[in-house]
C-alpha cells in the first residue's frame, strides 16, 4: 500500500476532552474520529487494527467449532419483555417507535434475538450443541461514555452464545471458550489476566472476566501472586467488608486496575425458561436448553493495547495489532529517482513476500513523516534518503527502542527473515 492510496490523517494537538493516553493517540494518529458522544467513526488506519482482532478471533472460536452469523441490530421490544429485560434493563437501553407505534431498542446484546432465533429451529437434543457467534456493533446508552472507544455508546463486540441439553455438556463448553479467549489474548500479545465477576445485567451464576491490567482501568481487581483473583465487585458479594480486609490481608492479595476486554457467563436456564426454548431429550422428557454466552470488546481491545504499549512519540504496537508489519519512508522521493526506485525495490521485495507494508510517498518533510510513523507506531521503519539510495543503503529503525542501523540492499533479505515479518 502507498499512502497516495491510502489516507492517513495526523494531527499535532488533540481535543482537551481526550484524558487518556490511548484515547489522544487514537485521535492525534488518526485512526478516529469522534462523531458524537461515545460514537466514533473509523479510518482506515485503524480499521485495520479491529480487524486484525476479528481475524483472530474468528480463527479461533472456528477452531472450538463455533460458526459466525449475523442478527439484525434493531430489536422488537417483545422478545425483551418475554424475558423480563425490558424494564430491568433501565436507560442503557435505547429504546424508539417505529411508524407503526411498536416499539424497539438498539441491541446492546443479544440474548433475545439468539435464544428466539435458535428455539424455532430445534426441538431435539440431537441438535445440540450449537455454538455460534457474531461481530457487530451493540448500542448502550451509557452514562458516562469516556475514554474514546474504551467506553462507548456505539462499539464492536463479538458476541457468543452455545445451547445445551445438559449442565454438564454447558460446563465442558464453557471451558472451551476460556481457553479460547486466553489463545485469543496471547496471540493478540497481551498482558491479560482472568477474575471471577458479577454477572450483572446478563445474568446466570458463573462468569469470569478477562481484563488488561491499566492503571486507567475502571474496573477493581484482588489477585494474588499469579494474577488470580475476582473482581472487587464480587468480593463485596461474596464478604463483609470486614472479612474481605481480614482476607485481603491474609492472601497478601493486591488490588490492581483492570480493563474488562472479555466477559464469559454460565447463563443456565435464564433465558430458555423465559422464552420457551425446550428440546426433547434422549428419554424424551421436554427440558429447557442450557446456555452459555461470551462476549469480547472488539473495539475496547484497541484502546486497551495502546494503553499497554506507549512511549513520549506514540504507539508502540505489538505485531499482532500493528496496521502495517513495515513503514518505508522515502525522504524526496518526488524530486530524485534513485531514491525513489530503491524505495520502490525495498517494496517490491516486501510485497513478494507478503510483508504488510506501506510506503510514504508523500510529499511532505522527513521530519514529518518520520514523526508520523512513530507516532502510528508501526514496529518497523525503513528510510531511504539521497546519500544511502546512492550507496544502495536503507536505514532500519526499530520502533520498540527507536535504534537506527544502516542495511545494504542485499542484506535486506536476511534481515527481513531475523524480523520475521
Ligand atoms: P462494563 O462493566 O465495562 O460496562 P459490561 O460488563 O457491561 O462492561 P458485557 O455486557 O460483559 O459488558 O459486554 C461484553 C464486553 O463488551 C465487555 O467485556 C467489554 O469488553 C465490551 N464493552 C461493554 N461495554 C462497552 C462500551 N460501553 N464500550 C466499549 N466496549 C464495551
Ligand atoms: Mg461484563
């Protein structure tokens, strides 16, 4: 890709409401921008990242056989009275009139429309399991939405649900996702940990988060040595506030801020008994479907990341989130041809084997697109100026400690493969 095909938009400042460190960097590297309140709309340069999330995501839910769908984002209010959330929900929900005076919401969530969906469709336990999934975007009024993507009204979440003949075949696919989710957050590179949680407005007894430590986190977190732990939200469930002191105290548990990126629930029966989605079972009796669900922000992730991986020029990210693997800069290379040809040779070679890649061929400074590309924070940089294309040199600047190295032409290769890129 060459940035005369690919539109990057830079800012020097950013807006004083930007409070956070990853929520400036979004905005100042141009990966969004803000619409209205805790609703963005995303450059390509950002989309990117959300995608190379989805990707992992779908590879690995497909690999516990899990398949994706897609529901409808406007939601009949009927199915949410069926379940008894359409008054328990409260303003999150946005709820509006059709022509017809009926009434709907913006799904923040989909146990409704899922559960409503598959309950038509099956009717034995031969049917089940069935697992599946969608990546969309969910609407919730939130109170307060702060910090960019990370707490939005409009965000992607990928959004899971599995159905069951028994507990027992619920508990073993539960365990399917969590170890799922932790293959999804090594691959995406992140320093993560899992917490016993609240199952709040979503319901059923067991559920466990998936949080990205961040001292910008909201959520309250009592882990021991190895990262275990709950979210303090439980504790206060679970304990007095005098035992949970005394237990805090005897575990040497410490409290750490936490950013929920993923949240998984044993909804049991909730929702099937509600709505009416029964099997027949293999003595057949009429049982409600056991169900789990499993969500993962999406688009908080982005936020997250950034929040983990920083420095005073910009964002540092992990190959596995990073838009581009590599960043060529031709210094002038509208104005000399040598310098514009090796540039072009580097991203042929590049392109052939696959490297993603982006050229800056703009007509702009050094200086500036150097700053660019620092702050985008792509891990790899490659410059090319007048003196080093005469010589057939190309300057290596890694982005994690910003070391410059000259590399021949000829050895690009072999550097390339050291990257691993
Ligand atoms: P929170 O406690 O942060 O409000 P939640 O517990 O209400 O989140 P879930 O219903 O568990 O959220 O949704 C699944 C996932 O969707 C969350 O783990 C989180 O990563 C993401 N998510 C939820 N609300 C938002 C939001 N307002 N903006 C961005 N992502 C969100
Ligand atoms: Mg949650």
């Amino acid at each position: 890709m060459k940035v005369s095909s690919f539109p990057i938009f830079t800012l020097k400042g950013v807006p004083s409401e930007a409070e956070v460190p990853s929520h400036q960097l979004m905005i100042k590297s141009g990966m969004i921008r803000k619409l209205s309140s805790g609703q963005y709309s995303w450059y390509p340069l950002g989309y990117k990242v959300v995608k190379k999330i989805e990707e992992v995501i779908r590879q690995e839910l497909n690999n516990i056989g899990c398949r994706e769908i897609l529901m409808p984002t406007v939601q009949p209010a009927e199915l949410w009275q069926d379940s008894d959330r359409w008054d328990k929900y409260g303003p999150e929900l946005l709820r509006f009139k059709d022509r017809n005076n009926r009434d709907f919401c913006l799904g923040p969530t989909f146990e409704e429309v899922i559960t409503d969906l598959v309950k038509n469709d099956v009717s034995s336990y031969k049917n089940l399991p069935i697992n599946l999934f969608q990546i969309s975007s969910k609407f919730r009024d939130e109170i307060r939405p702060r910090f960019g993507v990370m707490r939005a009204r409009e965000f992607i979440m990928k959004d899971a649900y599995s159905f069951h003949e028994s507990s027992i075949c619920l508990d073993k696919t539960y365990e399917l996702y969590k170890t799922a989710y932790k293959r999804i957050f090594e691959r995406l590179m992140l320093d993560y940990t899992i917490v016993d949680a609240d199952s709040g407005n979503i319901g059923g007894d067991v559920s466990h988060e998936f949080h990205i430590i961040a001292d910008i986190g909201e959520d309250d977190l009592l882990l021991d040595k190895n990262m275990n732990g709950m979210n303090i939200e439980i504790a206060k469930v679970k304990y007095s506030e005098h035992d949970l002191s005394k237990l805090i105290k005897k575990s040497g548990l410490t409290h750490k801020k936490g950013i929920e990126v993923g949240h998984i629930f044993k909804l049991g029966q909730k929702y099937s008994t509600k709505m009416g989605a029964s099997v027949t079972s293999n003595k057949s009796e009429v049982i409600d479907m056991f169900m789990g669900c499993y969500g993962i922000g999406v688009t908080r992730i982005v936020a997250a990341a950034i929040e983990q991986n920083y420095d005073d020029k910009g964002i540092i990210w992990p190959s596995s989130l990073s838009p581009f693997n590599a960043a060529i800069i031709e210094i002038d290379g509208n104005k000399n041809k040598n310098v514009r040809s090796l540039a072009q040779k580097l991203y042929d070679i590049m392109q052939s084997k696959k490297i993603d890649v982006i050229l800056d061929d703009r007509q702009v400074t050094f200086g500036n697109k150097s700053k660019d590309w620092e702050l985008i924070g792509v891990p790899n940089i490659f410059i090319i100026g007048k003196k080093e294309s005469e010589e057939q040199l190309i300057t290596f600047q890694r982005r994690a400690d910003n070391k410059k190295e000259f590399v021949k032409l000829d050895d690009i290769e072999k550097l390339l493969e050291k990257l691993s890129i």
